[in-house]
C-alpha cells in the first residue's frame, strides 16, 4: 500500500504566486495541496482545518504576518513550517527560525527545490536555501568574540556526544555522515539531535543550530557558507 501523500496548505497574499506553488503541489504524486490562504490567520485557519502537515509560507502578509502564523501553529499543531519569501535578511531569517520554522527558502529557489524541502522537512529534517546559510554564517562572524568564544554562563550543559553531535550539524553534514564520522548509527546520531534539542529548549535542528550558536557552543568556522540545501538531511 502506497504512504498516504503529505497534506500541504499554500499561504501567500499574491494571487498568481500561490497558485504556481499550489500548483506545483498538485503536480506530485506524494503531496496534496489540502488548503490555500492569502494571509497569516488564515494560514492559521486553514491549517486546522485541514490538519495539514506541512504550511509552506509567506512573510509579508496581511491580516497576520507569516512569523506570527508559524509562531502561533508551532505552539498549538502538529505542522511543520517552511517560510518561502523573497526576502532573506537576517532579522526575518532568525524571526522564522525562532518562531518554528522547519525550513527557510527564497523564491528563487528551483520547483525541486521547493517539493523536496516539502519531503525532508516531512522526515524532520531541516532545508535552508544556500543563501541563508550564508546570512547565519555570517551572522556568527560578526557576533564579539567574547560571545562566540566560549558558552554564555546560563547555556545549558551538553554531553560531549550530544556536543559532537551538533559541531558537525553545524558544519553541514547529513545524519549519514556524522553517523560515519562519529561511528555511530543514523538513530543514534537523531538520538542525540533530540536530547539536544530537549536541553536548548529547541523545536527542531534549525532552531537548534541557531540556539547553539547564540549560546556559544558552536565554533562558528565550523559553518560553511558553500553548503548546499541537499546538505542539512
């Protein structure tokens, strides 16, 4: 028996946008468009009604701004967000993340792009266009040193495993090849990733990241600029 498809809910307060992406949706034989919506509540809205999975979302809306809609959704469904925007400054970037955000894209990114973010983001990974990765790389450059050099005094203490862990996510390696460095198993390596998340008080790996790195556990030259989005599995 064929998986049931992933139910996805299209927001974006332009017309002609949302339904490229809508349709885009529907073209996959593994996804189902379930919902669209022109602004944040009813972003809010459709996704409860429909009990969809995945909200691929705008950020410059009306009514309700697409931050606000993912913030409100991850405290009270079990859906996971992906802000697709044409903007990537890095205010808006660390407002999505924070808010609980899964996954960060510009338009530009490619139709593939955009249908295999849906599908990672599914298997809780987390999917950043290489442009973000670059704004949070460079975000980390230009923090004080004081700030970067060692964990803030309230950070809380990780294991080392857990630390090994999350330097190499920091670098851009998959699930598969932290296992490989660390001669663990894939499970172990999410195991880890999970407790991490739990002591940062972290939804997901991106938030995760972003945490760790504001918190000085991770040494920001371990971040490469040149990763690719098929990258962060």
């Amino acid at each position: 028996m064929s998986p049931e498809p992933v139910r996805v809910v299209v927001a974006d307060d332009q017309p002609l946008m949302r339904r490229a992406i809508g349709e885009l949706v529907e073209s996959e034989a593994d996804l189902e468009l379930v919902g669209q919506a022109s602004n944040g509540a009813e972003a809010v809205r459709t996704v409860r009604e429909t009990g969809a999975e995945i909200l691929l979302c705008d950020l410059d809306m009306p009514v309700m701004s697409g931050v606000e809609a993912i913030r409100e959704l991850s405290a009270t469904a079990a859906v996971r967000s992906i802000a697709l925007t044409t903007f990537s400054s890095m205010d808006l970037v660390l407002a999505a993340l924070r808010a609980g955000a899964s996954g960060y894209l510009v338009k530009d990114a490619t139709p593939e792009e955009i249908v295999d973010a849906v599908r990672q983001v599914r298997e809780d990974s987390m999917v950043l266009s290489p442009s973000v990765v670059k704004l949070l790389a460079a975000h980390v450059t230009t923090l004080p040193a004081a700030a970067v050099s060692e964990p803030a005094p309230d950070a809380p203490e990780l294991s080392e495993r857990e630390h090994q862990v999350l330097q190499l996510l920091a670098g851009g390696l998959s699930n598969r090849e932290i296992g490989a460095e660390l001669h663990l198993s894939e499970g172990a390596v999410k195991l880890h990733l999970g407790r991490a998340c739990d002591r940062l008080g972290a939804r997901d790996r991106v938030q995760l990241l972003v945490r760790a790195v504001e918190l000085g556990l991770v040494t920001p030259s371990l971040l490469k600029p040149e990763t690719a989005m098929d990258r962060y599995r």
